[in-house]
C-alpha cells in the first residue's frame, strides 16, 4: 500500500491537498484546492506502478496513462466529472478532475436501509437515466470507454439533483485492432463485475459488461440487498433472489429490465446501454426469459405423455372386459 500525501502537501505547485477521501491498492484520491483558481475544489486521483516492474514495463504503463489520461480529458458531459489535468511525480502518476459535491448512492441506499425502507423506484429510475445518458457517450466515443466500476459508492449526486459518474479508476480504452488497454490494473468490486471481467484477457471485456454493473447497482440501490456474485451464480444458477421477493414495490418491468442486464452470458443482455434505459422505463419489453443459466422459471415434468395415457386407457379397457368374462 503506497504511503498517502500529508494534508498541506503541494503537487505541481499547483495542487494542495486538503485530505485524503478515498484509498485502494493502487493508489489514493484526494481532495485539493487549486492554487491558481482561487476557491476551485479537485478530486487527485493517484496511480502507483507496481515498483517491481522492469524499467521497460514500467515506461510502458506510464506512456500508456498519458496516452489514456489524454483521451478521458477530451471528454465533456453533464454527467462526468472533467478531467482537467494529469502529470507524473516520481513513481506516481496523478490524475486531476473536478470534485463533485454531495452524497454518493451508497449512502442514499445505507440511511434508506437503517430507516427500514427502499429508495423510490421512481427516484431511482429518473438516475438511472442519467447513468445510461453518460455511459452511452463513454460507448460511443472514439474508440470506446468503458468504466468496468459502476457501483453505487461511483454514483455522485450533487445538491441539484444531477446524477456524477466519478472515479475512472478501472475505465478501459478499447483500441480497435489492438487488445484492449487499462489504466490500472483491477477488476472492479465483486457483486457488481460480470464474469467476462475475471481473468486475465481484457479483449473479452466490452460495453454489456457495463450493463451488468449497472443492472447489479440498481438491484442493490432497491433492494438495499448486494446481489450475489456472478460467479456464486455460475454455479448455482438460482442464487439470485429476484428484486421484488426483496422488496414488493419494484415495478414487474423494472425487475425484468435489470434481471436482462444481470444475465451472465454477454449476448444475453440487452445490446446496449440506451435498450436497457428503455427497458426500465417501458419503452422496449425486456425478454421472459433472461437467461438459460440463470432463469427463475420452474422446470414443468410431464407426468403422463400422449403415448402412455393410450395405454392406460387400453390396460382399463382389458381389465373391464377381463372381470366381464370372470362374472358370467
């Protein structure tokens, strides 16, 4: 684990941070104030190569996240925070973007919860579609982005009700003709990360994995359950509860959409992020069945097939007239 920056400390001569707020094994985010704009809040995210890398491989990932971090700063949506800097420091790399007051989901969800009640479905469906509105413009960029770590700690809201997708952390570049290239190294947070996502080829990971994450989010944010882990679901295929055992006052179509995006095979799901927004807000009719693996319908057993009632009736038949006989 990488020791934080103090409180005070100055990045760049520009950067001074105020403290930490987040920490991982690959680094830290912090909250700063920028010098030279007077009153600018930022959030530093921190990346620390492993320092055991050979210098070559070591060049490589830093060339790669100025190659990357380039790209996230051309970005410019309501519902990203924009990244306005990125430099090194000795073995660090730092990434520098706007700090997005307010709660995050996770905390909506926590208090719904010690308050022995659900989110509403309605509150949570009006940020769901801010959340499809901001991934669809990640999928459709240049090449692709993909974030791989949508959770509700990622989901901002500010006090004027505007949904932020924070920490880039785990966002993919997807180069075409090339295997796919990750800022840092990781696999996103258990509950929410599909299968295609463990193990060790990035090039299967693609723009439905985000679906996944963000269907297992909005199952937990009303539920106030986690979702069981893909790959618990693997291998037992009825370990997902579906969301309204859990809480009756999700809409029939509102579980249907987010039990489609949480199916566990890719092609399964729906094809994209603004097919799964529709789902959830009833302008496309999400599939019966969701997934082969995964599918909550109850086997029906025939216990009678055609053939075998016809010969029932005749062994009937033979038994009357055998007792016929018998009487005379």
């Amino acid at each position: 684990m990488p020791q934080p920056l103090k409180n005070g400390e100055i990045l760049r001569d520009r950067y001074k941070i105020r403290e930490l707020i987040g920490q991982g094994g690959t680094g830290s985010i912090y909250l700063a104030d920028d010098i030279r704009l007077e009153g600018r809040l930022c959030a530093i995210k921190e990346v620390e190569h492993n320092q055991a890398l050979p210098p070559q491989v070591f060049k490589q990932a830093r060339e790669q996240f100025f190659r990357e971090a380039s790209v996230l700063a051309r970005l410019d949506h309501p519902n990203l925070p924009k990244v306005s800097d990125f430099f090194s420091d000795g073995p660090r790399d730092y990434l520098v973007m706007d700090y997005v007051p307010g709660k995050d989901l996770r905390e909506r969800m926590l208090q719904a919860r010690r308050d022995k009640t659900f989110l509403l479905e309605t509150e949570v469906i009006q940020w769901a579609v801010q959340i499809a509105d901001a991934l669809n413009y990640l999928h459709r960029q240049d090449p692709s982005i993909i974030h791989r770590d949508i959770k509700p700690s990622n989901l901002k809201i500010t006090p004027s009700g505007v949904i932020k997708l924070v920490d880039f952390g785990l966002v993919k570049i997807l180069a075409p003709d090339e295997v796919t290239i990750t800022i840092i190294q990781g696999q996103g947070t258990a509950i929410y990360t599909p299968l295609e996502q463990y193990g060790g080829d990035d090039a299967h990971t693609e723009a439905r994995a985000d679906i996944f994450s963000f269907g297992a989010t909005l199952y937990h944010l009303l539920t106030n359950e986690p979702p069981t882990e893909a790959r618990k679901r693997f291998l037992d295929t009825r370990s997902l509860t579906r969301p309204r055992e859990i809480n009756p006052g999700i809409s029939i179509q509102v579980e249907k959409a987010i039990l489609w995006a949480m199916s566990l095979h890719p092609d399964e799901r729906p094809k994209d992020v603004l097919e799964f927004r529709d789902a959830l807000i009833g302008r496309h009719e999400s599939p019966e069945r969701i997934d082969k693996r995964t599918s909550f319908d109850v086997p029906t057993v025939s216990i009678f097939r055609q053939e075998q009632i016809a010969g029932y009736i005749a062994l009937v038949l033979f038994l009357i007239g055998l007792v016929a006989t018998l009487v005379r």
